[in-house]
C-alpha cells in the first residue's frame, strides 16, 4: 500500500497515473486487464483504477514458487479527510480475500468495492 498526500486532487491524481505508467513499464510481467470502478475509499464515493498484472519470467516463477501469479492494484486519488490523496493498493491472487468484499482484510479497512 502506498499513500501521499498532494496539494490538489489534480497533483494526486497525476501521481497515481505516473505509478501506473511505472507498472506498465515494468519488464517483469503484463497487464492483463484494466478498468475503472466504483468504490468507496475511506467512506468517499469515488472512482479507482483497477488493474490486473501477470508476473512474466523469472520474476513470474519466484513469485509462482509462493502461490502467486497475479496482483490486483488499486489507483485511487481523492480529497479525503481534509487532505488529497493518492494511493495506490495490491493483493496477490491467492491472499485471502473475504468473499464478501471481494477485498483482503488490510484493504477493506480503507475501501469498499461498489
């Protein structure tokens, strides 16, 4: 989990797409799908990022060795709290997720999935 605080819902909102053009970037796996979704981050209604990324190659068999294959990550920029924010949130494909927020425990303490 990443969080920072901005001087504008703009600077936020540019700093959770420079992580995201980071991640795509990256030659150590792929996006396999990316779509914006409805969620509520710290009790705002807001729009998030979601994406999922496939690790490829070496990186990819480490992380098989330990049950992983793919992370889902949250981008998410809003004014909450007083303050904007930018944050960015993953979990592996086999954490454990409650089957009723479709979300792992840390995450669903800041954002629920509309």
């Amino acid at each position: 989990m990443n969080w920072s605080v901005h001087y504008s819902l703009e600077d936020a909102k540019e700093s959770v797409e420079n992580q995201l053009e980071m991640t795509k970037s990256r030659k150590s796996g792929k996006i396999l799908s990316e779509e914006i979704v409805d969620v509520e981050f710290e009790n705002v209604p807001t729009k998030a990022k979601k994406v999922i990324y496939d690790f490829t190659g070496l990186t990819g068999a480490l992380a098989g060795m330990s049950g992983g294959k793919t992370l889902t990550i949250y981008y998410v920029a809003e004014k909450v709290r007083e303050n904007y924010m930018s944050c960015v949130m993953s979990f592996w494909n086999n954490d454990e997720i409650n089957p009723e927020t479709k979300l792992p425990p840390l995450l669903e303490k800041v954002m629920k999935l509309k």
